[in-house]
C-alpha cells in the first residue's frame, strides 16, 4: 500500500497495557473511516507497565493480522508530533465515562493548541465493554482474577 | 453524484432552530470522513421552533452551497427509520458540555438497540464557540441583542 | 400479611409512564431487601401522561402479580407524606447516569429534611437496561417505532 | 450613597420565585465584596411565576432592610444591557450543583462575548443549604408540604 | 448467631484508613439492611497506609462493640471473591461525589461480570458528612490540624 | 502600605509549577476585588516539583512587579492556618472542569469547617486559557514540546 496525499490516516494512541475488548471495539468502530489507523503504543518511561511492550505489540499484531488498514507503531514523543511524522489528520479516541469526556475534551484541545491540523473524532465502545479499563484488568489480574470477559482470547492462552 | 454501496453516508440530525456557528464548525470537521452528510432537520410537531422551516431548510443549502457533499433533508419519523432511507450508516453529533455527553451517549446506545448498523461519530466545536447553542442564540434574538458572534452573517442580513 | 412495627416497608415512586425494565430490573434488585415495595405512582395533575393512571397500574399488578411483596399505590400529596401514610422508612431509587444522580440526591436530602425517618436506598439497572427511560420509549412510541427491547411484553399486545 | 466611578457593583440576576435561604446565603457572602449588590428580579413573559413580582420584591426589600449595599431591580432586557445600565461590572452567581456549574459556565462565557467588560463572580452557599432550590421550595409548597426550613421567616407568616 | 441460608449478608469494602464519621453513617443507615454487614478492610500491598492494619480494625471493632450485626474482616483477594467466602451476596457503598458514582457504578458492573449474584446496594452519607474522606482527614492530620470533626472520637484520644 | 482591619485579604493557593496564561487569568480577575492578594505556594514534600521553588517564586513576583496588591508567599502548614497568619478572610479558585468543581467544593467546605471565617470565590479564566493545567504544560515540557501559547513569555526566555 502507498500512502498518499488523499489518505485518511488516523492514529489511536495509549498504553495498550493490556490491550481489551474495549479497545477492538473502538477500533473496529473508527477503521472504516479512515484509510490508515495507526494504533500508537506510547513509550511513557515514568509509567510503569505490567506487561512488557514486546507483548502489547506482538498482541496487537496478531489480533489485526487480516486487517491491512491497522498498523502497530510505537513512540516517545508528543502525540502531535507522532501525528506530523505519519501524516495522520486524526487521532482517534473512546468515550465511556464523563472523566474520559474530561480528559479527551482538554487533551483534544490542546493538541489543537499545539497543530491546528490535527482533529480528534470520538466513538463509544460496545455497551456491553462501556465498564472495561486496563486499569481493572490489571488489577484483576494481579488478584488472580478472570479476565477472560475482559480481553481477547489471545492474551489468556 | 450516483450514490453507491461502498459510499459512506452520514446523517447529522437537529433542530437548527437557527443553524449556529457551533453547527457548522461541526460540520466542517465530520465532512472530510464522509461521501454524503446530511443535515436532517426534524420536523417535529410538538416542539415550537422560532424561525420557520423554509428559512431554516434556506439557511444550511445557502451556507454549503458550494459543498456538494452536504445535503438538506427534513424528516418526520424516527432517526433511525430516516437513517435506512437514506443508507446511512453514520449519525455524527457534536460535544460540548457533560449534558450533551450523556444525553447523546444515551440516545447513540438506544439507536443502535433500534438498528445495530448504526454508528454514531461524535466531534467538538472549534473552542470558541462551545458555548453556543440554538436556545441562547434565540434568547438573546428575542431579548433584541446580538447574535453576529454565535451565528454566519446570513442570518442576519 | 399483617403490616407490623418490624416490617421493612419501602417505597419506590415514580411516573411509570410506562413501566420499563429498567423499573422492573430496580424492583427486581430492591424487593428482595424489604417485606414491602410499594410502587407508588404520583398523580401529579400538571404533568400530561402518555398512558391512563387505570393502565399504568394494572400493568405493574400484572407484572407483579406472583410476588406479594410488591404493591400499586397511588398518591397525591407530597412523597415523605405518603410514606408516613404506609409507614415506609425507606425511598427506592435508580441511578443510570450523573443527572439521575444529581437529581437523586438533591431529593433524598430534601425529604430528610422534610421528614428525618426516611433513607434512600440506591440501585443500578442491569447495564443492558441502562439507556431505557420511559421519555424514550414514549417517543419512540409516538414515532411508530419498535419499543418490545424497552418494556415488557406485557404492554405490547 | 452617591455611585461613583470607583465604586464595586454588582448584580444578582434571578427569579427568586421565591427568595430561599440558599439566595441569602450567596447575596451574605458577596455583598462584602461589592460597594452596591443589585439583586435583578428578570420578568420573564414567558415563564410562569407562583408568587407575584410585587411580593418577590418587597420579601427582598424586606430581608436586607438594614443593609443599604443590597438594592433590588427588576428587568426585562438581556442581563448584560441591565449590566451596562447600572455600571455593574460583576454578575454574582451561586453554585451548588455539577449542572449548575455547566449552565453558568455556558452563561458566563456568553455574557463575556456580549459584553468584555463584565466579569462573574461564584459562590458556593452554606452546606445546610445546597439542595435548596426555588422549584423545590415551589413543588413543596404547592402540595402543602412545610417550606420552614428552605425559606426566610418572612415569607411564612 | 448461626449464619443460615436465608440470611441477607452484605460486605462494605475499603480502607478505612482512617474510619471516618462518613463511613460510620454509612454503616448505619446500611445495617438495618441486613443480618451480617462485614466491614471489609483490603490489605492492598501496593498501596502505603497511613495508619496500621492493627489499629483500623481495633477501631472499627470499638465503635461498634454493641452491634453484632457489625463484623470486622481483612481480605487480599479480589471482593467479589471475599463475597463468596463469606457468603455476602451484597456490597454497600457509599455514594458523595460524581467521581465516586462513577467509580462505584463501573466497580459495580465489573464485580457483577464476575460473580452474578452479587448487587451493590448504595446509600448516601448524612449531608453534614458528605465533604468528608479518608485522604482529607490523613492530609489535615499529617498537617497538625484538627480532625475532631471528620473522624470518631475513639481515634483522637 | 500598612495592613488595616478593614482590607480584604484573598489567598490564592497553589503550586505553580509552573505559573500559567491559566492562573494569571484567575489574578487578574480577582485582584480587583482585593486589597491584597497573596499567591501562596505550598511546600509540600511528598509531591515532586519540576521546577525549582525559587524559580517559581521569582516567576511570580516578575510578572506582578507593577503590582503592589499582589504579594508571593510560601507555607507548609494547612491553608487554612496560612489564612489566619496572613488574616486573609477569602480563598480565591480557578474552576475549568467538573473535576475541578468536584474538587474545589469539597475543600472550600472543609476549609470552612476548619475555619468559619473563610469563604472562596470562584473564577473562571478565560475561554482561551480554559485547557491549560501545569500538569499539561509539564507534560508537553518534558517532551519538548512548545509551550509558549500555555504559560507568560518570561518563563520561556
């Protein structure tokens, strides 16, 4: 595939710590907008994370494999320059709670503050995923907890 | 323009009772992702509206005259049911406020129980004007003040 | 059932116009804590109804017709009045979304103040009935939709 | 008092249908601040009052007989021109609520663009107070319900 | 008291670091609820406390020494699977805040996906409590201030 | 100028690192109101700081230098105590968000409980400056971002 001007190219940036079945369902929401959607996997050296990057990518990867139009890529960058490097116009973010409305809303903002080019577009994931963070999957998990409702099969075998 | 299968059509429902500056820096940004958005103005009985329907209908094809991807439409029925005439697989709205937020996240989840192939995109307003809204724009028309900053200067004249 | 001094009576007022399962889901949630539930409507004469006071009521004595501990009441007077009436220490109330909260808890510290027997007891709908309001189903009632995923069957043939 | 151009006014727009204890508490708290507090009774053709204007404004008068900062008005125009009229610089409003917070945010900013040169000014009112409102105070009194601890003596007997 | 089938037993989790008077409303418009209300302290590696295990449970146990119904319990494990253990089908919490409706009601669904049989029954502090919560009280504390009034009088002396 | 009886002392507590095109906003909003207005930064050991308190300091009394009502100042004991020694009667608030009203308002009333001679008045900034927090600032800092639409020219230099 070559990218050109006309592409639509979005980026959907986070932790991915791990990826869950809320996730897939944004992404499977935004894809069939956009020509190109990066799933960006921040490299945030003063979080700490529970699984290590190499499986959050490979993870990713595998669940998108028949996919053409999603991508892995990771960064230590500003968001907005991410977005410059790859020619995304978009980035793409879930709404659940009003917290997140908050957060997005003051992060889209800003990022705009900082490129005027740069639109964030906003979905909701699958009802039934609304209540699923990977804050509460990791903290499943670290109790020896079920998370197999929480995440795809992949990440359980 | 022949509409096809592989078209992404959205429809982009209200009252816009008038059209606002909010509306259409709304507009502006769902417009890039998609092959036809329309306007759906509903036409709904119980409801008084301020401005009548043919100038509101005149308003929005003035404003997007020279967009043809932006059409006007009027309808009756329920957004759904409009949505299927239409092939529209997308409904966009705009966020401004967290009252928006849960009254939209409310009526996206109880759309698509209505017609599962129904997505809703939601975008926010160019900052400036996020606090526009029809009501206050026909509070202060009716109040006799100013209304250049909250709506296009075809209102007006 | 005699009604004596040890019982838990509670009351869950509303409209109920119509009944949804959303109601009945708190109902469900609710009973098992009390030996009674009154279901109280509001006869609120400012407030025009969609379905005569007659069909609202036998709906929920229908619904509700296996389980004596739930009772149809209606009432006129203020909410903490009638609980002193059925000797009711405890209000019943769900919660969707943040304005539900807001307004719950705007109420529940009002009667306090108005009568200091009374507490609110709080419950959340299955998530799946989380978006159903009555407003809703009234409106797509009104617009011929397909309102079966909202209410019980009961209110369909 | 003569006004002078370095005198400190402020205006408290409202309906005080009819005046609470929660208005008190607000108009207590500013009126330290401000050399003049014009309480601005709007009259609003539209919206239906309980307690006639003439009431409204003598139950003002009355409670801050003694306090010559505090001066009562009434107007039919945009808050804003009132504003412009009697050289008030501030608008006073009390918070007690998330929506109310959302709504005078909304309504301050709109102000500002009708007006730069007015400012509004938040207060939070006593905590015994804050589920106070006029509606409430309203629906309590219509059912007969007692109004003793919402409102000011006067306004009982 | 022999613990039988048919009764109701809840669980109100937390840290309790310190119990504060808002817990202790809590608990005491929840336990008439109930036969068992366990108080439910998580021993959280993870996380720093201020005040030692020991001393939070001999607090509890104090305050309320002449309420049976009133059990104090550790746990490391996931809640819901405390629950199980201890045969709970009911979780109470407490209700002040957005924040906290929004994280109790996402904890709430997250627990019923994992063990459907338990619901979480809300309830909302007496208004003079509402301000109150264990990280206000440990940062006045660490501080030298006076916390007589958020906490019982058992932890001051 | 010499401290009188009758001066409003404010205090406008915060940790400033770094001060923003957000907080002058708030200052130059509220000065107005005051006699003196105190900018007081919190010492707090347990949070990390980017920016050194001297810098911060210096930041602060540079950009108010033509400003005699605007004093800085540093403490380490509660806000409240800070208040008394510098008899200040009034805490001065920016509020953006929900989250900051959440916040805001728990801690205006417990400061009150604390001391009953302390009110807080609140400020919006202004539309443009509402997305800036020190949080995002530092963020984009640390990235190497450009920060200079976010705090005043001298922090840049």
């Amino acid at each position: 595939m070559n990218i050109t001007n006309k592409m639509k190219i979005a980026l959907y940036p986070g932790s991915f710590d791990p990826i869950t079945k809320g996730h897939i369902s944004i992404i499977n929401k935004a894809v069939p907008l956009f020509d190109i959607l990066y799933i960006g996997i921040g490299e945030n050296n003063t979080k700490k994370h529970l699984f290590p990057l190499e499986k959050r990518i490979n993870w990713i990867k595998k669940i998108f494999e028949n996919n053409p139009k999603v991508k892995v890529i990771t960064y230590k960058n500003l968001t907005v320059d991410l977005c410059r490097e790859i020619d995304a116009k978009y980035i793409v973010r879930g709404l659940r709670t009003y917290s997140d409305f908050e957060y997005e809303k003051k992060l889209a903002y800003n990022n705009q503050t900082l490129n005027h080019n740069i639109e964030t577009v906003f979905f909701i994931p699958d009802l039934k995923y609304i209540n699923i963070s990977s804050t509460i999957v990791r903290d499943i998990y670290m109790h020896g907890g079920d998370i197999s409702f929480f995440v795809p099969e992949l990440l359980i075998n």
